[in-house]
C-alpha cells in the first residue's frame, strides 16, 4: 500500500523568491518590465552568452513572437517534429505556416537530423529543433543544413534552460530560442518564458512586437519623444510578481541543477539493474551535451507493458505519466497536414515511455520507493487481476 503519494511534480521555493514579490510591490512596480524582468534579462544574457533576451508570460508567447518575427508568406514551411508539445508547432500555425513533420532520432527523441534535407522544399522558410528533455539537438548539423538553404533556426528550448550543446547554452544556437519557467520546468515562475534573440536584426522588430506594436521601448530609451502604434504585436510582457519570483530561483540556479543532477543519478543509477535485465531502457545523452536533468524517463519493451506500468504504479500512488500524443496524429495536424510521411520513430518511442516524477523537493526515499515498486511491478508476473489493462489492451 502507498504510504505517501508521490506527485509527479510540485512546484518548490528554494530561496528569496517569496522576499522579491514583497520587495517588487514596495519598488512601485509590480506590472512589466521592472527591477527584475531587467534583472532575470540581464541574467540570461550574461550567463548564456544571448546578445538579446525578452522575458515573456510563456514559452508560447516567445514561439509567437518568434512565427511573428519570421514574417511567413501564404503556403511557407515550418520543419517540425512530430513529437513535442503543442506550442511548438500551434504558435507557427497561426502565422500561416504549414508543419512538415520530421520523425526523431530513437537514442535522444530529438529531430532527426538527417531526415531534415529531404523534408525541405522551396517553400520551407525555418527548422525548429525541440531539446527534449535538456538533451540538446544535433544543431551543428542542423545550423549547417539552415545556412545551405537559407532557413531561420528557432531552437524551442522550453526544456533546456541551463543544458548546453559543445558548450553553448541551448537557445543561443539559433537565429532564435525559447525558454519556460512553466511549473513543471527546471526554474519556475508558474507561467513565464523568454525569448533569446541570436541574431540582432530582430532585436527592435521583437521590442515592438512584445509591447503591443507600439515603440515604448525607444521612447524610454529617449530615442524618440514620445511613443506610438508602429506595428503589429501583442502582450508579451510578464508581471514583476512572476519575474521576482523567478530571479529568486535564478540566484540559486547552480544549487537547483545539482540537485536535480543528483535526482537523476540516482534513478538511473538504481534502475541499472532493471535495464540490464532488458525490461526497460535508461535515457541517452550524448557526449556533445551537457544536459540540464529536466526529465527522467523509462521506455519500456512495449505499449502493454507501458501502460499496465503506468497503471500499477498510480494504484500505489506513485504519478507516472506518458508525454506527447505526437502532434501529426492529433485531430489538428491531420487536418493541417498534406504531404504526409511515415513517422515510425515517433510513433513507436512516444506509446512506450514513461516519465518518472522529478522535481526539486522530492526525497531520497522517495526515489528508492518508485525504483522498487517499478521493479516489483516488472518482475511481478502478468495476473489478469493485477493487471486490467494489459487484458483491455489485448482485447482492444
Ligand atoms: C513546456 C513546453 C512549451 C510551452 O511552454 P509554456 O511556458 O507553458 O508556454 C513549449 N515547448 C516545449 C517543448 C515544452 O516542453
């Protein structure tokens, strides 16, 4: 019987992030673009090495206005992969442009690489890479294939805050990246994002569109004597509450990513055993990447197994959960999507893994209680009973 139930993840408070609301309410300014939206700004900039970053409510309001900033014409191509979260692909969706899928690679879940050059056609105008699980993309590769053929690279790195690829942050790669402090990232703000200008010609463009296409920015800068409406644009500016919140957690950003580092190593470090009894498969990061721990997950030999895994696990009270429906499956990419490919990869990795709670706060036991119970749970044979949703499965 579950003791303890064992979310799957819960928000934390490592250090002074409930003191900078407080403090951000007696400065006078708790709307945007304060003390500290400058500040977590100024942060990014100078740690990643990003010439420009635009603090934003989420990680989808940066992938918007990074679709806005691409400028799209009727019938342009965005390369995509299949299996990520709906921002990536709605957000460029909604500027006119059609996804083409790409399958991932079966070692990191990320965009295969090599598939990227037949999926470009005269029409294709940008590549977004998708940094699953703070493991980076092959974006050498990539950069490479974007220069060729003239292509804008908007990296979402939604999951890659702090992970980086040969020594470069992940989104300061490409033209353009995303972060988010969603509560379920690695920093949280409970909803906020950011937006990593690589490439400067989009840097006023950006300040415009963020600030609901007026030149706000420019007059505080004293750049013109007053401020207008100059072009299209939205909200994409976060609250002091959450940016005062979120630099609490920035100041302790080394002690965060040890700690999940350590959460991590432990998983996989006493899962081994489970692995190398071939009943399920540990993640791969390669040697390129120095990953950021956002995730850990299990693929499993299976869909069946999967689930029945899944299953045994809640009735213990231990929250595991499945990631991605892939998106050309969902009802909207089969609506959106002409030239269809095979995407075996993605449909085969996505039915069978299975992500493991993680989070800041969670305790050594704790992971010791889910490793043996997922173990119990392998080991344990099939009984019709304890086991509903294999025979559903095979029904089906
Ligand atoms: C979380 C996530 C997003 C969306 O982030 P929000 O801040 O919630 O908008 C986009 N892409 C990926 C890959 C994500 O994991």
């Amino acid at each position: 019987m579950a003791l303890v139930a064992i979310p799957f993840n819960k928000p934390f408070i490592a250090g002074k992030e409930l003191y900078y609301i407080a403090e951000a309410v007696t400065f006078g300014n708790i709307a945007g673009d304060g003390h500290f939206t400058k500040s977590c700004s100024r942060f990014f900039e100078e740690r990643f090495r990003i010439p420009k970053v635009l603090m934003t409510p989420s990680c989808t309001a940066a992938l918007e206005m990074a679709a806005l900033l691409c400028d799209f014409e009727p019938g342009d191509e965005v390369i995509v992969p299949s299996y990520t979260f709906v921002s990536t692909v709605s957000a460029f969706v909604r500027e006119g442009a059609k996804p083409v899928f790409v399958d991932i690679r079966p070692d990191t879940l990320n965009i295969d690489e090599s598939q990227i050059e037949q999926a470009i056609t005269e029409k294709t105008r940008a590549i977004v890479p998708v940094h699953y699980a703070g493991v980076g993309c092959e974006m050498d590769r990539i950069m490479e294939i974007a220069e060729r053929h003239n292509l804008l690279v908007i990296e979402d790195a939604a999951q890659g805050v702090n992970a980086s690829y040969k020594g470069r942050a992940l989104g300061s790669i490409g033209h353009l990246g995303s972060f988010s402090f969603h509560e379920t990232k690695n920093y949280i703000c409970g909803e906020g994002g950011a937006l990593c200008i690589n490439d400067e010609r989009f840097i006023e463009r950006a300040e415009i569109l963020r600030d609901k296409g007026t030149n706000r920015q420019r007059f505080f800068r004293g750049e013109v004597d007053k401020y207008t409406w100059v072009d299209v644009g939205s909200s994409y500016v976060p609250s002091e509450i959450c940016s005062a919140f979120l630099y609490g957690q920035l100041e302790l950003l080394d002690t965060i990513a040890e700690r999940r580092r350590q959460i991590y190593a432990s998983y996989r470090d006493q899962l081994a055993p489970l692995a190398d009894a071939g009943l399920l498969k540990l993640p791969h990061i390669p040697e390129e990447c120095r990953c950021n721990y956002h995730m850990f997950y299990i693929l499993l030999p299976t869909r069946e197994v999967r689930d029945c895994l899944m299953d045994g696990l809640r009735a213990e009270g231990i929250t595991a959960v499945f990631h991605y429906i892939p998106l050309h499956s969902s009802p909207m990419g089969v609506r959106l999507e002409t030239h269809r490919t095979q995407l075996p990869q993605t449909d085969d990795l996505s039915g069978r893994l299975l992500r493991l709670p993680l989070f800041y706060s969670i305790q050594d036991q704790e992971i010791e209680h889910v490793v043996h119970t997922i173990g119990d749970l392998l080991n344990a044979e099939p009984v019709v009973d304890e086991m509903p949703s294999l025979l559903a499965h095979d029904n089906a």
